[in-house]
C-alpha cells in the first residue's frame, strides 16, 4: 500500500496503480475519457488532468494527467486545484468543437459518459460559432449504428476493436482532428464482439440498432440482473423492457465472469422474447376451437398426469428449479434429460472430471492469467466466445511477465505496453479438426480427427508424466509437436487446459483430463477449463436423470403413456423419424414452452412458460458457478415460469412433495435439503424476504418518467404497483435509493455517473470485483480422486464410400433462441457441408455443387463448401441450422454410390 495525500487528505492506495484509478478507487470524480479499466492508459484525451506537487513545500506543482501517473508513496496531488478545473474545461471545449447540438435525439442522451464529463467538468456555453466538421456514416451491419459526427477521437473503439478483440476490419483513418473511425468501405462488422463498441464508446458514435427498432430512453426502462442463457458460460447481462416488450440487453459487470464484456450473440440474441412465435395462451387440442384459460388448462394436465403412466422431459435451457419440479413430480425413475444420447453422455464426463480429477476450474478472469494455453477439439470463438476473448488476452501474459516488468512499465500503460511487446505472444497450441479465428495468435495449430487429437493430448499427458500411458504409432512430427506442448506447459506458472463437449469425442476430453492432472501431479499450478452445450447443461448433469433413448423406449414398449416435456424441442435432440414414432406413441403430450416449434404443435395440452425475461430462476455454467437470473418484469396471468406451472400441477394433482410449497424460496430449499451438490446455492442471492431499511431494491432508476407511465401505452391512470412474490426487487423506481448486494444490481447509476462508466462506483477497486464480492457460487472442486485414462485410441481411418461427419458450430445459427432475432438470424451460414479440397477434387466437386449422403436413414442434400484444413475421409455438418435436419454427430455418412473414393491420410500441420 502507498499513502498519497489529494487535496491535503491522506488516502491509503495499492502500490502501482495509476492515479486516475486510485481516485476513481477512493470514490473521487475525475473525468476522463480515453481510459478504459480492461483496456489500459495511453493519455489521449488529456481530460484526467490533475496538479501534481513535488512535497509539500511546492504550492505551484504541475499539470499531469492522472492516467498516466503512476501512485507512489507520499504523493501529493490536487484534483480541486483551479488551474487543474480550469485546463480540464478547456479540453471539454477543444473536445465539443465539431459535436452537434444533438443530445434530445442522439440514442445516447440521458446515459452518455461525455454528457457526464461535461457536467462535471464545468462547461456550460460553447465558444465556436463557424461550420462544424462532419462526416459520412457507415453501414457496419445489423447490430450497430454509426454516426461519426459526434465523435470525440478518444481512440477506445479501435483499441477495444483491434487491440483486445483482435478484429481486423475496424480503424483509425485520416490525422489530427480529422480522425475517422470505421472501416475501409461499408460493410458488416467482423468481429463476433462488436456489440460492445456501444458501451465502450462514450459517446453516441456506436449505438445499438436493436435498442432504435423500438428505441426507450434508458432512464425509462425497467431493469433486472439477468443471466445469458446463448452457452455454457453464464455471462451476467443487465435486461431492460418498456410496455411489455424487452428492448435491450447489456453488460452487468462481473469481475470473475465476463468483466465489462459481451458476445453478440448474448447482447443481440433477445428477440425471442418478443417474437410472433411465442405462446401466450393455454392450449387444450381437445376443447378447440373453444378457449381455454389458465385453471382448466391445469386441471386437464393433472386429469392426465393422475390417468396416465408418466414420464418426464427436462431440459439444459430450463431453469434448475424447472428440472428439479418436474423430476419431483414425475418421480426421479421416471425424469430424463433432453438431450441426444452423445451429449448427456459427455456432459456427464466433463461434470465427473471436474470433481475427481486434481486440476481447478479457472473463472473467466483467471483464463485472461493463463501464460500457456493448449485447446484440445474447441471452436472457441464458435461454441464459448467470451472464452476465446479471454483467451486472446491470455496470449499476452509471457510477455508482460517478462518483458514488460523488467523494463519496469505498468502493464496499464498501453501504449508503451504494446510498443515494447509488438507481435510477441505466449504459447498457444491449438488442436482442431477446423480452421477457428484463435489460429492467427497460435504457435501451433494441429487439424486432425478427433481421434487424432485425443491422440495427441495423451502423448502430451505422457510427456510430461510417465504415469499416463504412451501412444504408440505417432508421426514423426506428433511425436516433436507433444514434446513441444509439453515443454510449453511444464515453463509455464499458469498453465491452461481446455476442452469441452463439441467434439462429440469422449476420448478428447479425457485428454485434456490427463493433462491436467498431469501437470498437477509435477506441481504445477494448472487449470482445466472444460465448455458445455447450453447454459444449464451442467446444472442438468448435477441434477441427475436419465437418457433421452430410455424416454423413447419408455413409451414406445408400452410402460409409459403420457409425457411432460419442459422448454426443449425434441426434433433438435433425435432424429425425426423417431421422434415421429415417439409423439404417435404417447397417449397424451404436456409441453411447456415460451416458442412454437415441431414439439408444440403435437402438444395435447400446451402451457406457456416465460422466457428468461418473464421469469426468476438459476443456471449453473459449465465451471459449476450457480448463478441467479430475475424476472425483469410482470406478466399476464396465462404466462408463468416453467417451475410455477409445474409446481400448480403438483398441487392440483396432490402431490405431497410438491403441495407444501408456496413460492421460489420454498422449491431453493427443497433442492438444497434433498441434494447435497447444491449446498451453498441458497447463498447465490437474498431471499424474497430481504431488505434494506425495509425497503426493496427498485427495478427502475429514480430518473424514470413515474409510474403512472409504465402502462401508458394501455392507461394513463395510475395502477397499483405489481408485486414479486419471488424476490426483493420491485417493479417501480420505488425502493431503497443506496447499493444493492452485487447479485442483485439492476443498473450501474450514480450520482454524476448516468452511464455505464458509473460501474466504477460499485466496485471494491477499478477494474476488479464487485462491492460484496461477484455474484454467483462455485458448486464444484476438484477431489483429486481419479486417474489416468489409460483408453487411448487407434489413429483414424477413412472408409471408402463414406465420410466422417463432424459437428461444426457458427456462433450465429447454432443455438436455438437467438435464432429468433433477425440480426442474428441475417448473419447465419446458409446451409452446406465442409468438405476437405482434396476429397472435393477427388469427389469432382467444387464449391457450391451439392453432395448427397444418408446419416443414420436421414438424407443431406447440402452444397460443397471446400476446407484446406478438415481431415481428408472426414467432412463437418453444421449444428442447429433450421433447415438441416438433426444428426448425432460424430457419425459416419454414406456417399452416394456413384461417387468413386479413395483412403487418404488425415492428418494437417
């Protein structure tokens, strides 16, 4: 700790900080611009200006700006001083020149960091009065709007963009104070994570084009911390609706989850929530055409579940208590997990090498640590895209722990930073059987079979502990490449191991589990990070159930009659025709859903469930962090979370587990009571009952335009105010005016601060956790009680007339939900096969011509799009493309008989 006094008071900071974040630390408004807390300094804008003085005998001192001064003891500084205000003013006014008058219709008004600094600042009237500089906007795609004009070339955008992101596409053109940020030509934005260019920028240059279809002023939404539910990482998000309607989503900062960061998928891919497809009315097929309300809805479900032999459907996008009520009512023999066989099968791998092996889970924070990074059978950018932004920043770490500290720079002075370090990176070794986005920062790439890089990784396993087993038959250059990994890992002081369940390969991840556990056993500080399909796949796993084929036999035998399916759509877990036979079986079908899909439309008795906006509940991501998600805002009577509609059916059926319970708190309790892995989940958030100074936690700013407008579009007359049963938060601007507990913000606001730059006063220090500690509750540490795998593969080998077909994942176009957003739905792949160039030219194929090939019966008619890099004898499916029916992959496909073929070697270096 250092003792720096400002303005003559004495503070206690920690040592090598900068002096704009110790201020910001102790609570202090110094205004700036160009800093960023994940982004570092680099003295652009000038606005941080502060007098600095030499002792205390110095009563002249110096201009210095803040963010580039590094804290040192006994430092004496003034942020008051008059000439500091003064300077500070004009460099607001040099910065207002060219910006227009524009703040009554810029998307930014009300919650704009640069309206924020000018009040701060002082600066009142503009002294210019001749033409203003202005420029053409462009076109940047779906996503984001921009209006150059109300630029203030403060330089975050291209440094998030460029620097952090590794986009390629966006830049700074031109000089001096003719500075324009955009790209070369017109055209969409590349990077899978240019959404946050609308909350980096603190003005109105970038702003978010879903929020303008049906634009709110911020300060007029209602808010509720909320959770992305688009993949396995459990990034936390801010929800805001107005009239019913979601209108966007943002970052709700979590220093050991995603930061001040986002995917676009997870800031974009909300519209389902307000798509014509949602079900909002209770359906009984055998009362139609007569309507049906919510009671006798339920009455028919539980008529049905008392006649019939049950079984239940659950699903990894429902919310844990959802599963848990279900699996309560059906009973625990009779509750299955909705997911392909392969899938329940890895998951519960990766779930069993998280608690037995010896290696921790690292948090997404702790990736960005990583100095050696080795990914086995990951698409990251594609199946976990904030992973693959914190591994973009794990590169980094060799050489600012080399480099950068022994020419003795702070690592947040950029500038300098990346001035000194150039291109130097820290291993990274990639092992796919795909081209992906990380392969440009990689030392070494490896596309082979998923076979070939299981492979590959228990040879690494074996050279860095003789324990694991040897690989026999390795090339030459396999063999030199695993000793290159295993050096790499070995000199590391955080070595990183990750993998996941998209390979379809049980093999690959017992890999990486060797690994791991390998570099464990020589005492190194390892992690292993493993991805999940959805965002309560691991949830699902922890819960229990059984598979998805013994629902199917269950019903198809005869020894059940009636199903209850809960927010999954069976066509996307099995192959149609079987699906087809399982509905055609069952004598009644319960659907719980918020979208029509295949599986609703064969419900007998369809209930609609609210979607994670309309709903309360907890998902556990793929490190075991139980995390909850709030509903933003009431709805009508007929739409209910999933647990709610279960719970009511228990009751009205008289199930005796399930009648006692009045609420969320009650269905918490009875998980944690009745399963021990939950314990420590009822701490995730407060319970319902919670207060402060008897107040709730309002879901709306004090700023909002009163209460009396919240159901304007319907009554201008005043309601009564909904109430939640289910939590401390209240759906008007009405509550306790001070910090919530860090699970429970609904907004970043503070006096000053009306934008998102106000997070800075939540938390314990800049850019680190939150005042309380983050949200959420690890459920999972590792025992260190299982061995080495010891079940190493035969190399792969092609078979004529056939393919291997392998899974390949898009960011926008695989999962499910965010399918319902036009934006995300515009920039989706049109159907096609990934074909090595080889076999194309081998097949007579070129890009675009269609190949046909039957997978288990169903047969693809998909256009060639050729890859240097997929294995020859081996071709890639997409995953979760509307129009391309479902397959188990990895799965042999069988060519069209005409089409002649020859063995060839896999492997590409």
């Amino acid at each position: 700790m250092a003792t720096i006094y400002i303005d003559n008071k004495p503070y206690d900071v920690a040592a090598g900080k900068n002096l704009l974040e110790a201020c910001l630390t102790l609570g202090l408004d110094v205004p700036y611009f160009c800093y960023h807390p994940a982004m570092g300094s680099i003295g652009a804008c000038r606005q941080c200006a502060v007098k600095v003085y030499r002792d205390e005998n110095d009563t002249k001192g110096k201009l210095f700006m803040s963010c580039m001064e590094q804290v040192r003891d006994g430092m004496r500084v003034s942020v008051a001083d008059m000439e500091a205000k003064e300077f500070r003013a004009h460099v607001i006014g040099w910065l207002m020149t060219n910006h227009p008058h524009d703040c009554a219709v810029c998307d930014e008004g009300g919650s704009c960091h640069l309206q924020d600094m000018t009040v701060m600042t002082g600066h009142n009237y503009r002294q210019y009065s001749f033409e203003k500089r202005t420029y053409r906007n462009q076109y940047l795609g779906p996503f984001l709007n921009h209006e150059m004009n109300r630029c203030i070339q403060c330089y975050r955008c291209v440094r998030y963009y460029k620097d952090y992101a590794g986009g390629k596409d966006l830049d700074v053109f031109a000089a001096h104070n003719h500075l324009y940020f955009g790209r070369h030509e017109d055209g969409v934005l590349e990077s899978e994570f240019s959404g946050n260019l609308a909350e980096v920028c603190p003005t109105g240059v970038f702003t978010d084009k879903t929020l303008k279809q049906h634009y709110t002023r911020k300060w007029d939404l209602t808010t509720a911390p909320s959770v992305c539910h688009h993949c396995s990482l459990g990034c936390n998000t801010i929800a805001g609706e107005r009239y019913g309607t979601l209108r966007n989503i943002t970052n709700r900062y979590n220093g050991e989850v995603n930061g001040y960061f986002l995917c676009d998928r997870g800031r974009f891919g909300y519209e389902h929530v307000n798509s014509l497809s949602r079900i909002r009315k209770p359906l009984v097929r055998s009362q139609l055409p007569e309507a049906t309300d919510k009671y006798l809805a339920l009455k028919a479900a539980a008529s049905a579940v008392s006649a019939g032999r049950v079984i239940g459907i659950g699903s990894p996008r429902a919310s844990l208590e959802s599963n848990y009520v279900l699996k309560t009512l059906v009973g625990e023999d009779n509750f299955h997990h909705g997911v392909s066989d392969m899938e329940h099968d890895l998951v519960d791998l990766a779930l069993r090498i998280l608690k037995e092996g010896a290696t921790p889970t690292p948090s997404l924070r702790e990736v960005e640590k990583a100095d050696a990074v080795f990914i086995l059978g990951e698409d990251l950018t594609n199946t976990a895209p904030m992973l693959a932004l914190a591994v973009r920043q794990a590169v980094r770490q060799k050489p600012l722990l080399e480099q950068v500290s022994e020419a003795n720079i702070p690592v947040w002075q950029d500038a300098a930073v990346r001035e000194l370090v150039q291109t130097e990176r820290g291993p990274l070794f990639s092992a796919t059987f795909t081209e992906t986005k990380l392969d440009d920062l990689a030392t070494k790439t490896y596309f082979a079979s998923p076979e070939a890089i299981a492979r590959l990784g228990y040879a690494v396993a074996h050279n860095i502990c003789l324990d694991c087993p040897p690989v026999e038959g390795l090339k030459k250059e396999e063999k030199k490449l695993a000793g290159q990994i295993a050096d790499a890992l070995l000199a590391a002081k955080n070595p990183l191991i990750i993998s996941g369940t998209h390979s379809g390969n049980e093999r690959v991840l017992k890999a990486a589990a060797n690994i791991a556990d390998a570099l464990c056993a020589r005492e190194k500080a390892a992690g292993i990070l493993l991805t999940v399909p959805e965002c309560n796949s691991m949830g699902l796993a922890m819960l229990g159930g059984h598979k998805l084929e013994s629902a199917l036999e269950a019903v198809l035998n005869g020894y059940a009659d009636t199903v209850i399916i809960l927010e999954n759509d069976l066509y996307r877990r099995a192959g149609e025709a079987t699906v087809d036979s399982f509905f055609k079986a069952c004598k009644q079908v319960i659907v719980l859903d918020h979208l029509h899909n295949r599986t609703t439309e064969t419900a007998g008795i369809l209930l609609p469930a609210g979607p994670f906006a309309e709903s309360d509940g907890t998902l556990i991501n793929n490190e075991g962090r139980a995390q909850r998600f709030y509903q933003v805002y009431p709805t009508a009577e007929d739409i209910q979370e999933s647990w709610r509609w279960l719970s009511e059916l228990g009751t009205i059926a008289a199930h005796d587990e399930i009648s006692h319970w009045h609420g969320y708190d009650d269905i918490l309790r009875a998980i944690v009571i009745e399963l021990p892995a939950f314990r420590g989940i009822e701490a995730v958030t407060p319970t319902s009952e919670f207060r402060i100074a008897g107040q709730k936690i309002p879901r709306a700013s004090h700023r909002f335009s009163g209460r009396t407008s919240m159901l304007a579009n319907i009554n201008v007359s005043e309601p009564k105010p909904p109430e939640d049963p289910d939590s401390p938060l209240s759906y008007t601007m009405e509550g306790y005016r001070g910090q919530p507990p860090s699970s429970m913000i609904p907004f970043f606001w503070a006096p000053g601060w009306n934008s998102v730059q106000a997070t800075n006063k939540y938390q314990q220090e800049v850019g680190g956790h939150l005042k309380g500690g983050d949200p959420g509750v690890r459920l999972i540490s590792p025992a260190g009680t299982g061995e080495f795998s010891t079940a190493v593969p035969q190399n792969f080998l092609p078979l004529e007339d056939h393919l291997f077909m392998l899974p390949l994942y898009h960011t926008f176009g695989s999962e499910e939900l965010s399918m319902y957003s036009l934006p995300i739905m515009e920039l989706a792949p049109e159907p096609y096969v990934a074909l090595n160039a080889a076999d194309a030219m081998r097949l007579k194929l070129e890009d675009g011509q269609p190949l046909h090939f039957t997978i288990a019966g169903q047969t693809y008619d998909l256009p060639v799009k050729t890859s240097p890099n997929i294995p020859s004898g081996t071709a890639g499916l997409p995953i979760g493309l509307p129009s391309v029916p479902f397959a188990e992959l990895p799965a042999w496909a069988i060519l069209n008989r005409n089409l002649k073929w020859k063995k060839q070697p896999q492997t590409t270096f």
